[in-house]
C-alpha cells in the first residue's frame, strides 16, 4: 500500500518540477546552488568542492533570484 501511495505521488509532482525547469530554461536563467546553513551568503556551480562543507540543505535556484537574495558568487567556483 505505501508502494502505490509513492508511485502516485510521484507520478503527481514529476510533471510538475518538468514544467517548473522549463520554464526556467527557456527564461536563459542560469541555474546555481544554495547551500542553506544559517551562515551560507554564496552561490555555486553544480561541480564546486566548496558545497561539500555545506552544513544545511543544497538548494537549486537562479543566478538572478539567488543576487536578489543577497548571496554572491563562491571564489572557488566563478573565479
């Protein structure tokens, strides 16, 4: 029974993050890394070392929304 319960589930919210990342493809926004421990202030790429000290939550978000938010660009990965 639980096994259906996921299956549905994800069967409900896949179709849902699919459209959510294409819109944001097609906006051209590039997509970055939060890590969301309580003295996070960067912004990374998908391959940065730095995320592996990260002591929260990784989180995706858009280069735009991310400097609206007040993080800058990690030194390790935008040099």
């Amino acid at each position: 029974m639980k096994k259906r319960i996921l299956i549905i589930t994800l069967l409900l919210f896949i179709p849902i993050i699919l459209v959510d990342e294409s819109i944001t493809i097609a906006q051209g926004e590039d997509k970055v890394l939060i890590c969301s421990g309580k003295n996070s202030k960067k912004y990374h790429s998908k391959r940065c070392s730095g995320l592996n000290r990260c002591g929260g939550d990784i989180i995706t978000s858009t280069m735009s929304a991310a400097i609206k938010d007040g993080y800058t660009p990690c030194k390790i990965c935008y040099r």
